[in-house]
C-alpha cells in the first residue's frame, strides 16, 4: 500500500477506537490494545517492501 493510504488507515482506524471509547462501546484497556495493534500493523506494512518482479 501507498504510505498517505496505511497513514490515512491509521487516523481512521483510531478516530473510530476513540468513538467507541467515548461512547463506552469498548474500555479503555481494550482500546489501548486495538491501538498498540494498529500502530504494529501499519509499521509492518510501511516496512514491507514491494513485490519483486
């Protein structure tokens, strides 16, 4: 993936945890956890390099 494409992921996948932690939807332990999740998913993919040809 595009780098503006997995950092725009990022935003959208917190913005939507701290919905749901205001909301009392989830915990805050929980929606830590999701956080640490996505920040290690989009390290990965930001470190992964394209496929070979």
């Amino acid at each position: 993936m595009h780098k503006p494409a997995v950092a725009g992921c990022l935003v959208a996948g917190l913005a939507v945890i701290g919905f749901l932690t205001a909301t009392d939807v989830i915990d805050t332990v929980s929606a830590i956890a999701v956080g640490v999740a996505l920040f290690i998913a989009a390290g990965v993919e930001l470190k992964r390099k394209g496929p070979s040809r």
